[in-house]
C-alpha cells in the first residue's frame, strides 16, 4: 500500500526501491499503513542532514475520498450536521525522509553546533 501512495504523489520508481522495506510488516508502520483508508492525512517529506535535524521539502494531503470526512474533496456539499455526522479530524502526518545530507544543515554551520 506505501508504494501505491508514494506513486500517487510522484516519487520515482527509484526512491520506492529505497523504501521497499516499509511494505513488509513491523510494529510501528503496520499499524499506520491498516488506518491510512479510514482517514485523509498528510504525507510529508524531508531531508535530514549528519546534523539529525529534517527540513520539510514537500507536504501532500492524501484523501480519503469519503463524503463523511469533512477534510476531503468528496464531502458532503449539502448542508447536513457536519460537527456531529462528519469526521472533524485528519489523521496524524506520516513523515518519510526522502533525501540524506552527509553535511550538517546550515544552522548547524552558522552556528559551529556540529
């Protein structure tokens, strides 16, 4: 299913292959990838440099295409009870560090930290 998703929002064949592993089951990804239908949520990528710290290089809402989810393009354009018919909460971002930087960011570097 996250290689599905991650060819939904344009990430090429060769970074799918570098994150090949994550379709196999393990406790925490498991878990999300069973919720990911029920909800729109967003997918958020980063750089991460030696430093540890990640910038933000792409933010993208995933829909869940579900017209009681207030969040997606398919909700309700009628009036009905949204507050108490309608899912008034996104799931929990899921963050992918797409690239890696073997230097420290450049706060680090201004600041001599690393």
């Amino acid at each position: 299913m996250l290689k599905t998703v991650l060819k939904e929002i344009g990430i090429s064949a060769s970074k799918i292959q570098r994150f090949a592993h994550l379709s196999q089951p393990f406790p925490c990804t498991s878990l999300k990838l069973t919720l990911l239908h029920n909800m729109c949520y967003n997918i958020i990528q980063y750089v991460e440099y030696a430093c540890s710290h990640r910038f933000v290089t792409r933010r993208q809402k995933v829909d869940c295409n579900d017209k009681k989810c207030r969040f997606s393009n398919m909700h309700n354009a009628e009036e009905h009870n949204c507050i108490n018919t309608c899912l008034q909460s996104m799931m929990a971002a899921q963050g992918l560090v797409m690239d890696t930087d073997n230097n420290s960011c450049s706060g680090c570097l201004t600041n001599g930290t690393h």
